[in-house]
C-alpha cells in the first residue's frame, strides 16, 4: 500500500475529533510557488470568521489550539508541485501533511471528523504508474504515485531452494520467465489500479514482453531502454515522472483541440465572457484553463453572476458588482460546487488556449462535457 493510502485509510478511521483539516495551494501566480504560511493564515482566518458567525463559542477554545499547532508545523511541511494537505487533531497526536501534484483550492474546515472529499476526489484523478523491470534473474514490480513508490517481492527466474537445503530448481527460460511476469502483471493490474506500465531492463526480455503481454495491457505500456533492471528508486521515480509529465502535455493537446473543435459546433464556449454567461445559465460541464491563469473581474452582489469586465452594475439585473481579485479560481469553484470538472493545462496546450481567449469549457449535453482523463 502507497503511503498516502495508509494515511487516508488511518483518517477515515479517526473517532470523534476536533479535526482540522487545511487544504492549500502553493503553485499560485503563473508558477510561482505562493507563501505557505500567508496562505494558511488567511484560510484560517476565513474559517475563524465563519465559526464566530455560527457556533463558535462552543468550538472557539479547541479551533485556536489546533490553529495554533497548525501553524508552528509549517516551517517543516513538505510541499508538493501543486499544494499540501494538512490533517490536525491534537487530542489524538495525529498530523499528516500530505503533498498535492494536483491543484486543490485553499479552503479550511474544522468539525468532529476531517474534511477527505477534496483528497478523495485528488487521488480518484490521480494517475497510478507499474515500474516493472525484468532481467534473466528477476522481475521487480514498482507502483509510484504522486512521488511515492511502493515496491513488491520480485519474482524470480528460478525457484528458490527449499527449506531442507536441496538445491534450488533449474532455472526458467527467459521466455517462460517473461511469461510468468506477464501474468503477474495482469492479477496486479486486476487487484490494484494501474493506468501506465513502464518497463525497462533487458531487451530480449521487453520484446518478450510486449509479445506476451495481454492485449488489452499493451495499450498501458511504455517501454523505456535506459532503464536498467537494477535501477535505484531515484531513478525509477523520475522516469515514471517523466512518463507522466509527458503524457499530461499530450492529453492536454487533445483537450484543448477537442475544445476548439467542439466551439466550432457549438458545443463549448471560449473567452471568458462566453464562459461566465455559460456559467450563469448552468451549462459548464467541463471548465479549461491555462495552469496559473489570474484574471480580474467582479462578482454581482445580488444574482452572483461573473463578470469578466469591470462594470459599475450588473449587467443582468443592475446591482452592483464587487471586485474579484481572482475572477478564474471563483469560476473554478462555481464549475466544481455544481458537478463539473476542471482541467488545467499546460505546456504548447495552454500557448493554444491564449490564442484563443485563454479559456474556455465544454457545455453540459456535449460528449466531451463529463469525459474522464
């Protein structure tokens, strides 16, 4: 089991708490990573402001310790390529800093259990990779998640030697080895989730492999020939990074050219604009933007509705707008509130989406509205 496995395992079984959770996002302003403390301090601050408003004299004393924990924790929590995930309750020893290398909003929640949904919804969309590296001797099976690897017992060429100390038996022939490993991979593949396989190791036995591999399994695999069969864990997980890194920058390539063409059936909105009309009729099935995208804007004060240009009134029903310092993460969270989905790209795919109004999102009807990764 991965570790973050174990840890989300371990929260879900936690007994009544007091539990804070805090969810912040570190990859803020085009890249830059945003000041984990200035983050925190301010989705505390929000949550202390909202429990005064409700029931937080009964809750006050036991929020501003844990607050407080939280807080001195800080300096010594590991970030990931997006944000963190705390986990705090006090009374039970417990923390866990969970590192993201998936954009989360920066939100806080404090109640007698933690707050998992985010997380949840996090780990369903992030991609699982099988390092599986094969010689004449061995093969080694490597799961690796969001940096963490987790590697099984190989399976060896030859039998082992019995406990009576008889020598062991003959070994296999590569080819008979390669088929055991084959299967292996498929009872894995059936029991854990497995969305890419990259193989290295000796070539004789990658050919083998690709030829005996189940067919439906060889569309998941990716052979890499730089990777030796006895690489270190360093070098198993920036190469299943790199896997994942490009096959991001290439689903992103297909979004945004789905998107563009599905504009042209009318099928999804582009530009802000058209957008924040989508989103005012409720028909933003799939929102996409470039990764770091910040945009002005204002927020009518009666109806809700976005505005992606600076007026005195709402347009729609003559209230006045508010300023939004951050027009994109609010349509992030309007998509998300109402069951839709949110894809930040990347790479020459976010260059394509400037060129184009920097935005746009799938209209709910269409095929593409709802469609996984």
């Amino acid at each position: 089991m991965l570790r973050i496995e174990g840890v989300v395992s371990e929260l879900e079984r936690l007994e009544r708490g007091p539990a804070l959770t805090v969810y912040l996002r570190t990859d803020a302003f085009g890249g830059a990573a945003a000041d984990p403390r200035g983050e925190l301090h301010t989705v505390l601050e929000l949550l202390r402001r909202s429990l005064g408003a409700g029931t937080g004299e009964t809750h006050a004393p036991a929020f501003e310790i844990e607050a407080e924990a939280l807080a001195e924790r800080m300096g010594a929590v590991p970030l990931g390529s997006r944000g963190v995930a705390l986990f705090s309750c006090s009374r039970r020893l417990l923390f866990h800093a969970v590192p993201l290398d998936l954009p989360l909003h920066s939100a806080a929640y404090w109640g007698d259990r933690f707050e998992l949904a985010p997380l949840r919804s996090a780990l369903d969309r992030a991609e699982r990779v099988l390092v599986l590296l094969v010689d004449e001797c061995q093969a080694r099976f490597i799961r690796v998640m969001w940096g963490e690897l987790e590697e099984a017992q190989p399976l060896l060429a030859a039998p082992p030697a019995p406990a009576n100390g008889l020598p062991a038996g003959a070994p296999l022939s590569l080819q008979a080895h390669v088929g055991r490993v084959a299967e292996a991979v498929r009872h894995l593949t059936q029991s854990k989730r497995v969305d890419r396989i990259l193989a290295g190791g000796d070539a004789g036995a990658m050919t083998l492999l690709r030829e005996l591999m189940p067919g439906e399994l060889t569309q998941r695999l990716e052979v890499c020939p730089e990777l030796p069969a006895d690489a270190s864990a360093e070098r198993v997980l920036q190469c299943a990074l790199e896997l994942l890194w490009r096959t991001h920058r290439e689903r992103d390539d297909r979004l945004v050219e789905e998107l563009l063409q599905a504009a042209a059936r009318g099928q999804a909105a582009v530009g802000p604009g058209a957008v924040a009309e989508a989103l005012a009729s409720g028909d933003v099935g799939r929102l996409v933007v470039p990764e770091g995208l910040h945009l002005l804007g204002g927020e009518c004060s009666a109806c809700g509705l976005l505005a992606p240009v600076l007026t005195p009134v709402c347009l729609a029903c003559g209230a006045p707008l508010r300023l939004v310092g951050d027009l994109v993460e609010r349509m992030e969270e309007r998509v998300a509130g109402a069951g839709g989905e949110v894809e930040e790209v990347g790479g020459q795919a976010a260059a394509v989406l400037a060129e184009h109004q920097g935005m746009g999102a799938f209209l709910r009807g269409s095929a593409l509205a709802t469609a996984g990764r």
